[in-house]
C-alpha cells in the first residue's frame, strides 16, 4: 500500500510542510508531496489524508484552479479505502484569505450564472462523506471561512483571523457563511458579522463553538493536535465513521423528531454490519477490535 501510495506522488517544487513537527508526531506514513500546484497531499499517519493549500503568493485564495485541486485531492481520499479522516489546512500566514477576488473582479451575472461559478464548491460539503478536519491557522476570510465551516471539525490557533468580509467588496458571503456561521453563532452575532464584515480572532471562534479545539501556539501545535484526533477517527471503523458524520449532518436539516427517527434507523441499519458484531464481541471478550470495515 505505501509503495502504491508513493507511486502516485512525485516531488514538489514548493513547501515541505512535514519536515518541522515530524520530529513531533513521528516518521511520515508517507511524507511525499504530489503533483499538485496550488496544493500538497500526504498522508502523514496512517489513515490520514492531509491536504495543504500552497499558494503562499496571494495567501492561498482560493481560486478556481485551487478548488478544481482540492476537490481532486478530495476525492482521492475518498477513493482510498486506506483514508479514515481528511485534514484541509493552509500556512502559518494564511488558511485562505478568501475566494480569489482578482478573478472574481471582471465577472458579470451572465457569465458567472451561465458558467455556474465556483459550484465546485459544493463538493466538500455534498459529497465528501469521510471525516474532514479545518486546521486553520492565520486568515480565514470570506471563501477561507466557509472553506472551514464546510468542514466537519475546525482546530485552529488562538491567533486565527476569522471573518466574512464580503459587505466591503460590495458584495455578501457566496459560500454558505450566511448559512453555516448563523448556525455556528447565532442569528445575532452572525448579522453582525456578516453585516459590519469585522474579523473575529481564533480565541472567540473558540468560544462561540465555531472550532472545537483553540490551540495556543503555532501551525506546528496545531497540525499535531488535527493529526492525532484524525488518527483517533481513522483508527474506528470506517463504516461507522460514515454513519456518524451523516446522522450529526442530518441534524441540521431536519426537525428534532425526524433527525431523531433517522438516527435510529442508522443505528438499526449498523446492526447489518460485521464491525458492529466486531466490536459488541471485542468489548466482551476485552479484546482489541480489529475492524473489517464492513
Ligand atoms: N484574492 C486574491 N488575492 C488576494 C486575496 C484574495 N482574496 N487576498 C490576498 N491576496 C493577495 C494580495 O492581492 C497580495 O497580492 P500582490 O499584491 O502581492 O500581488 C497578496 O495576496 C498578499 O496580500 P496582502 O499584501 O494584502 O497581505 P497583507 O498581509 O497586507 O494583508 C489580508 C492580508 C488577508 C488582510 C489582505 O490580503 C486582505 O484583506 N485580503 C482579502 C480578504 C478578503 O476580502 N477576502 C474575501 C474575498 S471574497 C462562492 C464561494 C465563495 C465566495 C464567493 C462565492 N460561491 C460558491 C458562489 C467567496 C468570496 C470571497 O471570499
């Protein structure tokens, strides 16, 4: 596995991103970077995918080159029976300072409506059914902010620049913010947010529930905190991990008593899967499971 892994990557050209926290976390499962230009893959524990934004020039915005990457990368991982959980992270400066406005500039309705712009935004949070850790570090503006909360977990530093600035382009937040920070924040708070375009630091992301995790340090700490809990996901069985991840998404659209009644009709459906039998056997024997996935 770890030579056809290998076989797919090449070097790169540009950052090497493992080498200061490996002496950390531990030798690379694979610490080689792909072909990619705007970002790198690795996959630097075993069952962890991790996908660095590599544009450091315009502080990794995100524009439609990089997400046609991303979603590649995306779908690789979830291709890969190998991969148990995804981290998404950018540089020390910047997650992403938002979608790439000197593209976005010259656009007109006809042809951004005809040409569906930037819909391939909607992968991450439509079709990635795996795991996806936000490890934000530095700015995460505009696009780079809904690039997180797409993400199913955000671990970001206390000195993490948030914010939905798009009300000072003259235009509003196009990537679900106005959605997803609301639910994240709270209708009040989001308003202001949204409205004023003021930034908020990685220590109120922290409090207000938009990150689970605020580390104090750099991208080196954080990177090492995003690594082991996506290790710890990697490390349960993978039909599970999907299951979970659906029904805690479900929550947020359905009414209580049907997101309820969908999480029991999983929970009956897991009854079907090998890793379920698996694990019951494996607590009452005190033993290790060893999942099959299935
Ligand atoms: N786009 C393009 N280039 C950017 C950029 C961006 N968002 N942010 C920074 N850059 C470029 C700068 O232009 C500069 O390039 P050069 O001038 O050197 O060529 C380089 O990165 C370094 O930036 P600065 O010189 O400005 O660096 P500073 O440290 O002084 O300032 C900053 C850092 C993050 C405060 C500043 O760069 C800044 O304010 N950036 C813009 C932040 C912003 O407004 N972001 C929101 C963009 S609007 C949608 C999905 C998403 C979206 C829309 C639709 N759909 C699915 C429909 C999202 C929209 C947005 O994100």
């Amino acid at each position: 596995m770890f030579a056809r892994r290998c076989s797919r990557l090449v070097a790169s050209k540009t950052a090497v991103p493992l080498t200061s926290y490996l002496s950390r976390v531990g030798r690379p499962y694979s610490s080689a970077a792909s072909a990619y230009e705007n970002i790198l893959t690795e996959t630097p524990k075993p069952g962890v995918g991790l996908i660095t934004l590599n544009r450091p020039k315009a502080l990794n915005a995100l524009s439609s080159p990089v997400f046609k990457e991303i979603n590649d990368a995306l779908s690789k991982y979830e291709e890969d029976k190998d991969i148990g959980a995804i981290i998404i992270t950018g540089s020390e400066k910047a997650f992403a300072a938002g979608a790439d406005i000197k593209e976005m500039a010259p656009l007109t309705f006809s042809s951004a409506f005809s040409n569906n712009f930037i819909a391939p935004w909607s992968h991450l949070a439509n079709n990635v059914r795996k795991p996806v850790i936000a490890a934000v570090s530095g700015y995460a503006l505009g696009g780079g902010c809904e690039l997180a909360l797409m993400c199913d977990i955000i671990y970001c530093t206390s000195k993490a620049t948030f914010g939905q600035p798009e009300i000072k382009l003259g235009t509003i937040p196009g990537g679900g913010g106005s959605q997803r920070l609301t639910r994240a924040v709270g209708k009040s708070r989001a308003m202001e947010l949204i409205l004023t375009g003021k930034n908020f630091s990685g220590k109120e992301a922290g409090e207000w529930g938009v990150a689970a995790k605020v580390v104090d340090g750099g991208k080196e700490e954080l990177l090492e905190e995003a690594i082991k809990t996506a290790e710890t996901i990697a490390s349960y069985s993978k039909v599970a991990v999907l299951a979970a991840k659906e029904v805690v998404n479900k929550s947020q659209e359905l009414s209580l008593k049907e997101g309820v009644e969908y999480e029991r009709r999983i929970f009956h459906a897991l009854f079907g899967t090998r890793d379920q039998k698996i694990g019951m056997t494996a607590f009452a024997e005190k033993k290790k499971p060893e999942w099959s996935n299935e």
